[in-house]
C-alpha cells in the first residue's frame, strides 16, 4: 500500500497568524501520526512562513513514522537537514519568493548543482533518503539514470498538471516507467486530494508514498482531523 505522509505547513500558517502557539505543530503532528499517517512533512522556507526552522528540530524526536524535510537545498536548507538527519530529504528547485512549488528540477540544466548537495547529504547523512521534485515532460531516461548515480533514491513526481486535469495520468505513467527503469522509487504530491489519489494509483500503483498537506488540511475542516485522515488512508488502498 502507498504510504501517507502529511504536510504540516497549513498548520504552522495558521499558528503564525496570531503569534502564540496555537496549533502547537508538535502535539498536531503526533495526534496525526496516532490516527495511522505513515509520516509526517514539513517544507521549511527562507522567510519562515509557515513551518520554521527550529519547528524542524523539536519535530524530529516526536514524529514516530517518517520524518521528511522538503525545500530548496541552499546551505541553510543542508544545514539543517544535515543536523536532523531525516527518514527523507526531498529537494525542490523552489525560488526564494515562491508561493508553493512550482516545478521540478530540469536534471541537466541542474546536474553540477545536485551533484554538490547529494553529494553532502550522503556524506553527511548517509541514512537518509533522498528524492527529487520532478515533473512530466522534462524527464528522460539518461536523466534518470543520471539522478540515481547521482546517489538519489526516489522522485517525487510533482502531480499538480495531473490535479488539474487527470487525463494526463498516462504522462505519469511514463515518468514513473523512466524513473523505476533506472532503480528509482516513487513519491508523488502537490494538490492531490482523495478525490483524485484512486485514479493515480491506479495508475500507478508503485507509488511509494505520497505527501499531501493543503487538501487535507482544508478537508479536516469538514470533516474534523482523525475522519479526514481515515478518507485519505482509504483512498490510498
């Protein structure tokens, strides 16, 4: 069965609005973990406006599951998942200012780049997995293969182009050929919601694990917490 792991961003955005400590992210993250969740996400970004830094640290001994820290791998970003040591790191070619992520990493217009901070994360974290964000389209099978001698684990298929219109799945079902074809696993995410996860899955049902955070919290709204949780795990299988 594909593994959940939930964003927890939505919550600190919402803590972050009144300046205390409400939702406390560290009792929320461990409540969702208590309603069967494999893992918990955290996206941490430059101007903090959401999941902050030192949220990251006190995180990693309360999650229980896998811990998975996404973002753009400047040296801040490294410094911290190399002090963490995560389940997963994910890296995401996010631009400072962005509002969410936006794209995937272009491997060979990227390739110098990832091979310095993969490179350190195994040498520095050398238990921890690493994905990268990649999108249909701009994905070959010699970038594939170049990203797993790189030393990545995983992709992580960047699903919002599937969220808008899910006739496109069969593009990620080509992704996903490319990406297994060269020994890498799969994570998929971005605006999926249990509404359009069966369909994927389907689909594709190597999917390691998917990483969803603003659908699911929106939809706990509705249908409180521990019910949304259960919709998302039943989705799942």
């Amino acid at each position: 069965m594909t593994k959940l792991s939930v964003n927890i961003n939505k919550l600190a955005t919402l803590r972050n609005s009144r300046g205390k400590n409400n939702p406390d992210v560290q009792v929320w993250a461990e409540v969702i973990e208590s309603y069967g969740v494999h893992g918990i996400t955290v996206h941490p970004r430059p101007d903090e406006r959401h999941i902050r830094y030192r949220d990251v640290e006190l995180l990693k001994p309360v999650v229980r599951g896998e811990f998975n820290i996404e973002g753009y791998p400047d040296e801040k970003w490294m410094d911290l998942v190399t002090e963490v040591k995560p389940h997963q790191a994910t890296l995401v070619p996010d631009p400072p200012g962005a509002l969410t992520s936006n794209a995937g990493f272009d491997v060979t217009a990227s390739h110098a780049f990832l091979e310095k901070m993969i490179g350190r994360l195994k040498r520095e974290t050398p238990n921890t997995r690493i994905s990268v964000f990649i999108e249909p389209g701009r994905f070959s099978s010699a970038e594939a293969s170049a990203l797993r001698s790189l030393g990545a684990d995983r992709i992580e298929m960047y699903t919002e182009k599937y969220a808008d219109d899910p006739k496109t799945v069969g593009e990620y079902r080509q992704l996903a050929d490319l990406a297994l074809g060269a020994g890498l696993g799969l994570n998929a995410g971005h605006d999926l919601t249990s509404e359009n996860l069966p369909a994927l899955i389907r689909a594709i049902p190597e999917i390691d694990e998917v990483s969803i955070g603003h659908a699911l919290i929106c939809d706990a709204l509705s249908f409180g917490m521990k019910d949304t949780v259960a919709r998302y795990l039943n989705a799942l299988s």
